[in-house]
C-alpha cells in the first residue's frame, strides 16, 4: 500500500444549523489528498472537544465515532495486508460499502450464489440460514477480525446466547469454515486459517419409536375420525419407518420408482442409487396403482409441525420429526433380528460406522431389558 493515511474528527464551525449545532466530519488524508466525510452527527460546538475529538459527556455519539475511525483504518489494514495499493477513491468506496475482499460475511454471500447452481436446494437453504445467524451476531466480519478469540465467542454466541444445540453449532462453524477456506484459497489472509478451526462432530440424538408406539400410528392412520391432511402425512411417515427413506427421497419417488414391488431411486444426499425391497407394511401406504404415491404435496416444516400434531394424539411423548422414521426402520431391523450390512446397504451409509450407532443404541436396549429378570 503506498502513502501513509491519517484521519481526524472535525466541527464545521462556519455553518450553524437553526439549533445551534454544526456537523461533525471525518477528515481524511491519503497520498496528499483530503476527504472530509460526513458523520451525520450535528453538536453545539461548546459540546464538541477538539483536541480529544469527542463529544463531552455523550457516550453514545462517541461510539459512533470510533466505530467511523475503526472502519476507516479496518480497510487501510486489510490492503496493507495483501501489499495492495490503495487511493482515495477506493478507500472511500470501500468504507462505504466494504467488498469482499475485506468483508467475510459479503464474501461469503456472494460464493453461496455463485454455488447455488452446484449444490442442492436443501443445502443452499441450510448455508445460507448459517449466513443469516452470522448476520444477526455481527454486521459484518473483517477477514483480519478473524482470530481464534473471535471463534471462540462465536461458538460461545450459538450455545450460551442462542441455545443451540451442540449438532447445530457444530453445522454453523463447519459452514464458516468452509466459506473460510475457499476465502485462503483464493489467497485472502486471515490471522487464522481454515484449517485451525476444529470442529466437533457430536452424534445428534437418535429418537426412534418403540414397536407399540408405530402400532399406535397405524392405528390412527386407519381410525376414520383422521383428517385427511393427518392421513396423507401419517402415510408418508410411516412408509419410511418400514423402508429407512429420507424425507427428499420420500418427497421425490413417485410410481415409476417401483419396480417388481422394489423401490429404486437414486438418493437426493448422497447421489448414490439405492434398491429397497418393499415389505408388505411398506406397501400399505402406498397407491401403487394412481398417478402418485402419496396424496397431498406438504413442506417439510408443515409435515414435522403436523407429525408433532398427531403425536400428542396417540400419545407419544416423544420429540417426533420426518427423521425418526429414519431412526425407527434401523433400530426395530436390528430388533427383529436383520443383518448390520444389509442395513448399511439399505440406509445408503457409506461408512459402516455410521451404521453401528443403530448397533449400539440396540445392544443397550437389550441390557436395560435383561435386567427385567431382577424382578423375579
């Protein structure tokens, strides 16, 4: 960066308004050239003391004009940084609309749209609820702000201010990580990189429904007195307890997906093609011979609220959401006695491991049970 910049409050004293008061300035001086920028600030010059620069006795004015110097020198910071040449005209437009370049939040805004091509709807969504979180903590993050202190407080933010979740705090930093990482590899500098930032992976709780507690779904899926909109999602719900399917997959088959009683679809996650063999309680849900399999056409949000809906009707207290169907085809297979492997293959996990959290959430089910016998 060439020149030195420097940069002072001023009152202009030669014009006063009808109250009395005058505005204050930010004057700024680059390679020999001066700016005075307004600081939409107006004060009784009495107020205003030159040689601190500040207002006597009002804190909140104050702050604004620190905040003005901050972002001013925040921007002469980040071209220094990258050994940029800056004038006063690109100091200006970048103080008053910081680029990219200088801002992560912006930054990242602008590659999630340029990504919103390549990556699906549900993780456009999910990336960009990260980026709206990130918003409200902070108007914007300055790449040279990016320090191992400012992750710390963000991940104090998200699970003290916000209360989420470890598995929600978890998503978010790995979304600003990996923002962070297309950011240094674009050759962006930040105090930290990328690959400083640990993220946690913790296992989300794996709700699932108790054998009886299905029973009692079907039960009112066949109950007359159900609405049809109760019907519709309660059907949906349950083909995927007795095929594992996510809820994009359940959204997404239609007829032509069956074939010889056997779903094959290729995974809206994953991308990989799966065949499930369908069981004869799979098929009671289904209409196998209209122009759809499921009736109503229902968001994810609705479907979740109205599963909590019918829930509370049977009574299960349980959190239930569309996933726990998911969780339920898993641990009542290896309930009733089915193969790990198959189930890895029939779940679409790549990774077994993945699979063995069924296992064990299984395992310990069984030793709470034989300590039934102590009842004896």
């Amino acid at each position: 960066m060439s020149g030195k910049l420097t940069s002072k409050i001023i009152i202009k004293k030669d014009y006063q308004r009808v109250d009395g008061t005058c505005a204050l300035f930010m004057q700024i001086f680059l390679n020999g050239v001066r700016k005075r920028l307004p600081l939409h600030i107006a004060v009784k010059p009495r107020s205003f003391n030159e040689t601190k620069q500040r207002v006597r006795n009002n804190k909140d004015l104050n702050i604004l004009i620190e905040k003005a110097l901050s972002d001013i020198h925040q921007v002469e910071i980040a071209y220094r940084l990258r050994n940029q040449v800056l004038d006063m005209n690109t100091l200006i437009k970048e103080y008053q609309n910081p680029s990219p370049k200088i801002d992560f939040l912006k930054f990242y805004e602008n590659e999630l749209e340029l990504q919103r091509k390549i990556i699906k709807a549900s993780t456009w969504r999910q990336q960009n609820s990260v980026l709206n979180k990130l918003r409200e903590w902070k108007g914007s993050i300055l790449f040279h702000d990016i320090t191992e202190q400012l992750i710390k407080e963000l991940n104090y933010y998200l699970l003290h201010d916000l209360g989420n979740s470890k598995l929600t705090t978890s998503t978010t930093l790995k979304n600003f990580k990996k923002y962070l990482h297309i950011a240094n590899k674009k050759g962006i500098y930040t105090p930290i990189r990328h690959s400083d930032i640990k993220v946690p992976h913790p296992r989300g709780q794996r709700t699932h429904l108790a054998k009886d507690e299905v029973k009692r779904l079907i039960v009112f899926y066949e109950s007359e007195f159900i609405n049809e909109s109760y019907k519709n999602i309660l059907g949906r719900f349950l083909f995927s307890c007795f095929t594992g399917i996510r809820i994009s997959d359940n959204k997404n088959i239609t007829n032509e997906n069956i074939i010889e009683n056997t779903l094959a679809f290729t995974s809206q996650k994953t991308g990989k093609f799966q065949r499930i063999k369908l069981n004869e309680n799979a098929k009671k849900f289904i209409d196998l011979t209209g122009p759809t399999l499921f009736k109503g056409d229902y968001s994810e949000q609705h479907i979740n609220r109205e599963l909590k809906e019918i829930a509370k009707i049977v009574g299960i207290k349980k959190n239930v959401s569309f996933h726990v169907s998911r969780h339920t085809f898993a641990t009542l297979f290896l309930l009733q006695g089915g193969n790990v492997v198959v189930l890895q293959k029939a779940l679409g996990h790549t990774n077994i491991t993945d699979t063995m959290i069924y296992v064990h959430i299984v395992d310990a089910q069984l030793d709470d049970q034989m300590m039934l016998l102590d009842d004896l």
